[in-house]
C-alpha cells in the first residue's frame, strides 16, 4: 500500500517506511471544478459523462483499513503505524471535524479521493470508540462501516470523486508479508467479490462514488507469488478479470474498475530471481471488460523501491538500484516500460488510462538529498506523462509540528492545522507545479477500441447480450467480443483473439440474432476461400464476434447479423499457419505473444475461420476469411 513493502524471511517481505507529514494550504489551486458523473474512459483518458477530461488530481484518506502493526494492543497508539491510531476508520476524526479535513482536501487541489478499506471492516459490527471521533460527535456509536458511509457521503457533497480501494483483507497496517498479500490471503475468492458486490451495491445511487479498486499491491507471501494469467488460486489477472465483469454486470454498471499490477515477486535476495512486474504482463494479457470504457489501471511508485528492490533496509535488502538511485533519464525509461506504455502506446489492446494511485515522499524532516531529487523528479515524470495521481497519505498527525511527515495535511491533539503552505515544507513548489500543470482538458473526442480475448483457462465471453443466452457451446471454452466489436484477429495457436469496433463501429443489428456454425452450410460452390480445410464460416450478412475451442482446437464459429448494407461481399484469404499476417501497420497490439497471428484490414470483417483436422495439425485456426465493410 502506500509505499511500505517487502521485508523477508527467507522468501518475501516489504518494507515499512516511516511517514512524516505535512498539511494546510493557500496554494494556487485549479479552478473549481464541474463535472457530471459518472466516469468512463476513451483511449488514455477518463472522461465525464459529458465526454471532457477528467484528471484524478487524488490522494488516499486511509485508516478505514487499519493503522495497526500487528503485535500488541490494539488500543495503545504505540502498536499503530507512527504512533496515529485511526480507530479503525479514516484517519484524523478525532482531532478535526470532517468538513474541516475535506476543506483542506479542496484547498490543496484535489478533486478525488481514494478511500481504503478493509473486508474485516465490512464485517465489523463493533461500534467505534468515543475517542476516535473526538471532533466529530455526531458519528459515535457507529460502526466503522457507518463511519466509512458518512464520510463517503460528505466527500461526495463537496464535489469530491471517491474511489472505493480494497486496500487490504484485515485491518490492519500494510504492505508486508502480513496475511494481506493477496485478496484471497485470509478469506476465499468467493468471500471476496462477495464484498466487492455489497460495497458496489451500497453506494449505487450516490453517482459520485466513481470507482472500484480491487485489491491493494499484490505482492508475494512466504512461500508462493501471485501471477498474472496462469489460471490458479493465485492468478491476479483472472481473479481482478472476473470481478471486474461482476461488478458491472451485478452491482453497479457506472463504476470504474481499477486494476493495479502486481507489485512484488520472488525472494529478495541477491542471486534469487525477484522484481517488481507492476504493469509489464499487460503489454502480453490485458483485461477486456465486459463494459468497454471501464478499465483503467494502476501503480505505485516512492523513491525507496526500485524496480528490482522490495524497499527493504536490513533484512530483504538486495543490492538492486532503488528508484531514487536512477538519474532523470533512466527513472524515464524505467517508468515508461513499468507502468507509462499503457497510456503511451494508443490503439493498443492494452491502452487505458494509468492512475499512479500511491506516491508520496517525506516531509518537513526528510533531508536525505536522493529523495528529495526523486520527489522533485517524479512530479516532472508526472506531469510529463500528463498522468492520474493520488498522494499517500493526506491526512497525519504532528505534535509540535514534528510527527509523521509524509502526510500533506497534519491535525495536532488540539486540533491545529500544518500544511504543505504553511512555508516549511520543501515539498510545497513541487506540489504546486503538479497541481496546476498544463494537460490535456476539454472534450475528448470517442476512440476506437481494441480488446484481447483469452480463453486460456475457461469461457472469456465478454458480450452482454450472449452472456443473457443460453450455453451456445456446452463444454467448449467459449470468446465472444464486447457488444459493439467485430472479432478481427486470431492466434495460430494459444487460442487468443483481437476484437475491435475500427472503421464501422457497431455492428451487430439490434433486432438481429447470432448463428452457431460449426460445419461449412454458407460456403458457397465456386466459393472456397480455403481449399482443403475445414471452413467455418458465416451466412451473407452476417460477421465473427467469437469462437470456441475445446484444447487448442476449433469448435465452432460465433456470427451476428448486421443491418442491411453494412456488410460487402468480396472477400480474401489470409494464412498465418507459418508466420504473421496482419498487414504493414497492423493496429491493437501483439495480441499473441510469440504466436503466429492473422488479422483482418480496419475496413474488414471478419467472416470465417479455417483450419484443418490433417495428422498433425491440432485443428487450430490456419487462415481468415475477411471481407469489406461496405
């Protein structure tokens, strides 16, 4: 979570780094802003529902998914992290009154809030102390989900985005080897998009309750490591993948889901493979909700990891370069390759908006000259990818004005203000520049979109309305693209798909249907396209949105009408049984990674599958019919 990361014991552990904090603010802020919820997303961007930008300029309220170490009392402030005991609930209600802490939010330049939480805090039904809501009264003798829904509901009525984070499975501080290392780590699967469902329902009808993100640095425990796509317990791609679509498909349709890379895997030791994979798998599996315009992901990055340091100091440590150790240029290229290409490389099946939703730096008393360059750099290599953001943390505790921090705003036992204007705080210039830099605004025009289908592991049917159907191939590992895409791409082998809705946008007629086919009925005479293969190909009027395979082979052809006189009649071959062919310029990204893959032209469609049952040839797709869009 915020930055504290692997320690080890024999495998893997992260770090726990000291906050220092900082607050208050008279900043030259960004104008107020409107905006109409709720958010999607078009291309890189994430948009309003008037299609204009709208950057997260956010930081994390944490606390509701706990402050304390581990070991000890839970009561004795001792045994919480830097000594600020949040009560089980957004930290600082004990020293200001809410609106105050929002006031302090606006002030400062933000516009959007991410707010942790824990599963066991869901389930607590134990009333928070009189104590941890000091300066707010009205909350006491609630639960720490009430707390949680009241300030949900005031954030949201000052205008504020909140986006819901999953931030870890007990509440208690993160990120260490700590039973909180996955989202299944102390409770099941099950029990877990059970919790993503209630807290997507409970906030349905408050709009600007924006989105859902799933689970906080998926990191490596004791023994095993997380991955993305191999398709057991520990799969993040596929455990973010399907909750994802159940979010929207069950709770709230308006939400955006937020998917983090993985932040840690192997044992940090020289000479044991170990790094820090954030976002690269993308570039091979990316996600492809059920909703396009829904995904955006995300990354954390402070100046004491590295791509290959867990942030350990001691035990853990290895000799890898932390993040603060590359000069400008190499925390450049770094950057791009672990988390920017998402938002850099456009037409991508991978492309989404980036939301760097945990970076923050000590405060006041941090004087170490290689974080302060890191922070200073780090805001530069913001601002130039012209990246979402979120700090960690906004809200802290000081005495004195000294305490933890890393914190933006501070409230002392008498309820006194520090903030990052306040003239002391080295960090206040740089803040100021990212707050008020120049980016993309205004409208945003839409963009086409390309997905993935990856049946690796079991059906991957992304359309609504066959997802309403009855099983169109029982038994069968079954794509479908995302209604409004046409299915452009295959993999010779790997079974993997590019779908996209380039040059004709939606196709699929609204009052028309879908065929099965599984054999070659709407080959015409005179007309193979493929002599010698099996032909599995679609009626006139009619183009791919999926296939099925059983193992690696074909079973059957996925067709949907289109309107009359969208669909033209000429047609080509295109064979990739022995290498690519998907044209000079081929849009949507490597689809299949070390697989030979064909691909249809933007102005085609897709309108059959070939292959062949021939000793040896594993019936997998050979050749593509493609034919014009009129």
């Amino acid at each position: 979570m915020r930055g504290t990361l692997v320690r080890a014991v024999l495998a893997a552990v992260l770090l726990l780094v000291p906050l220092t904090s900082l607050p208050r603010a008279e900043a030259a802020t960004p104008a107020e802003e409107e905006w109409t919820a709720p958010l999607s997303t078009r291309g890189r961007w994430i948009v309003d529902a008037d299609g204009d930008r709208f950057k997260l300029r956010s930081g994390n309220w944490h606390g509701a998914s706990g402050t304390w170490n581990g070991s000890g009392d839970t009561a004795d402030d001792a045994n919480h992290h830097a000594g600020e005991n949040s009560g089980r609930i957004p930290l600082g209600l004990d020293r200001a009154p809410m609106a105050e802490i929002i006031a302090g939010f606006r002030e400062i330049g933000i516009n959007s809030i991410r707010l942790p939480f824990s599963n066991e805090m869901i389930h607590d039904s134990r009333p928070v102390t009189d104590d941890a809501v000091a300066a707010n009264p009205a909350l006491r003798g609630l639960t720490p989900l009430q707390v949680y829904d009241a300030v949900v509901r005031e954030l949201t009525g000052a205008g504020l985005a909140v986006i819901l984070n999953n931030h870890t499975n007990t509440t208690r501080w993160c990120c260490g080897v700590d039973g909180n290392e996955r989202w299944n780590a102390s409770r099941s699967t099950a029990d877990w998009e059970s919790d993503w469902l209630f807290m997507a329902r409970r906030y349905q009808d408050n709009k600007r309750v924006v989105g859902a993100d799933l689970y906080n640095e998926v990191r490596r425990n004791i023994w095993d490591d997380p991955n993305w796509g191999l398709g057991d317990d520990h799969d993040w791609f596929a455990a973010s993948q399907r909750v994802g679509d159940r979010i929207l498909t069950e709770a709230n349709p308006d939400l955006l889901i937020v998917v983090e890379g993985i932040n840690w895997t192997g044992i940090p030791v020289d000479g044991f493979p170990h790094e820090r994979p954030t976002l690269e798998p993308a570039r091979h599996l990316s996600h492809t909700l059920v909703d396009s315009g829904k995904l955006v992901y995300s990354a954390h990055f402070y100046d004491y990891t590295g791509p290959n340091h867990s942030g350990a100091t001691g035990t853990g440590e290895t000799t890898d370069p932390r993040y603060r150790d590359l000069s400008p240029a190499e925390l450049t290229a770094v950057l791009d390759r672990q988390a920017f290409f998402v938002t850099a490389e456009q037409d991508r099946h991978f492309t989404a908006p980036v939301w760097i939703s945990e970076f923050g730096v000590g405060g006041r008393e941090e004087t170490g000259a290689k974080q302060r360059a890191w922070f200073e750099n780090f805001v530069d290599q913001l601002i130039r990818a012209d990246a979402d953001f979120a700090y960690w943390p906004l809200v802290g505790w000081h005495e004195g004005r000294r305490g933890n921090g890393w914190a933006l705003l501070h409230w002392d036992a008498e309820g006194r203000r520090m903030g990052p204007y306040d003239g002391d705080d080295w960090r206040a210039a740089a803040w100021t520049r990212l707050i008020a830099a120049d980016g993309r605004t205004g409208r945003v025009a839409p963009v086409t979109e390309w997905s993935m289908l990856s049946p690796d592991h079991g059906d991957f049917v992304q359309s609504r309305r066959m997802r309403a159907l009855p099983d169109w191939d029982s038994g069968a590992r079954k794509a479908t693209c995302p209604d409004g895409q046409r299915l452009l791409g295959l993999a010779h082998t790997g079974n993997r798909g590019l779908c996209s809705d380039v040059t004709a946008g939606a196709l699929w007629d609204p009052a028309g249907g879908h065929e099965v086919v599984v054999d070659e009925r709407h080959v015409r005479p005179g007309g193979d396209w493929a002599s010698g293969y099996t032909k599995l190909q679609c009626a006139d009027g009619q183009f791919l949105i999926g296939y099925s395979v059983r193992g690696a082979a074909v079973s059957a052809a996925l067709c949907a009408s289109a309107p009359a006189g969208r669909l033209g009649g000429s047609g080509r071959t295109v064979w990739f049984d022995r290498g690519d062919n998907r044209g000079p310029a081929p849009k949507g990204g490597d689809f299949a990674n070390g697989r030979y893959k064909g691909q249809c032209a933007d102005d085609e469609y897709a309108a059959g599958i070939a292959y062949t049952g021939r000793v040896g040839s594993g019936r997998t797709p050979d050749a593509l019919y493609c034919r014009k869009l009129n």
